[in-house]
C-alpha cells in the first residue's frame, strides 16, 4: 500500500470563520495555576467571537479571571474536522483574549444563541474569546479529490 501525496494549504480568516460557523466541540489552550491546559468545550461563534460556558467557581473560572480590572487573558482555541479514512481535514487556531460575560444583557443574548456547556448542567459562566488572531490549515489529498 503506497501513501498518497498531501498538500498543506493555509486557509484565509474568512475562510476559517466559514469553517468554524456551525459551531460545535474546540479545545481551549491556556496556562493555568499548574501548568498548560487543555479542555474541550462546546463553543459558538457569536458577533465574531468563540463563547461557551463553564460553572462559576470552577477550576476554568479562577484560572482565567486576573483579579486586574479590565486585563486580558490571553488564550488559543482550536477547532478541527478530521477524516481519519481518508487523512484528510482543517484546523483553526484562534488566538485571543478571554473575558468572562458579566452584563445580564449579553449573558440573555448568548442563552438565547444557543449557548451549551459540554457537559450540560449548571454552567451559568459565559467565557468570550475576542480573536486577535485566526489562523489555520487544510490538507488534502494532491489529487484534488479531498473532502471538508
């Protein structure tokens, strides 16, 4: 069995919001009190930025609050689609700074845009991730009959 030749290809802003729209399940980078974490989390794009929510007081929550007024957290969110039949698929990264959704008015608004935590639940924190970078890759099979 030979391998097909891939080609790596870049993918524009535009065409990486495209990709990520639907929403669904990314992995939230950050370094926390104890190191690197990663997590997956139910996520929607909403006014430009990744939202989801975790539970007040939670591990997430403390680590991502800076206790300065008005900092940032800088964080990345990843999103990807694999076919591991075909070894075909798209990655985006999202680079940016977390801030926890505290007015009532935006926090009704994203309930409303259809907002689920992951594991369901009481999650009542709104995390936003407000994009300072969106970068991301395809690969696909050189033959041009690739998927995604």
């Amino acid at each position: 069995m030979t391998a097909q030749a891939r080609t790596i290809e870049e993918l524009g802003e535009t065409e990486c919001l495209r990709l990520i729209s639907a929403g669904g399940v990314g992995r939230i980078a950050y370094t926390g009190r104890f190191g690197p974490v990663v997590l997956p989390v139910n996520y929607k794009l909403h006014d430009g930025a990744i939202v989801f929510r975790t539970a007040p007081g939670s591990p997430m929550d403390e680590d991502l609050r800076t206790g300065i007024s008005e900092a940032e957290y800088l964080v990345a969110f990843e999103i990807d689609e694999i076919d591991m039949t075909t070894r075909e698929g798209w990655s985006v990264l999202i680079q940016g700074s977390a801030h926890h959704v505290d007015s009532e008015t935006e926090r009704v608004s994203l309930t409303r845009a259809g907002v689920e935590p992951w594991p369901g639940g009481e999650r009542e924190l709104f995390v936003r991730i407000i994009p300072s970078r969106i970068t991301g890759r395809r690969i696909r099979r050189v033959d041009g009959s690739a998927s995604g």
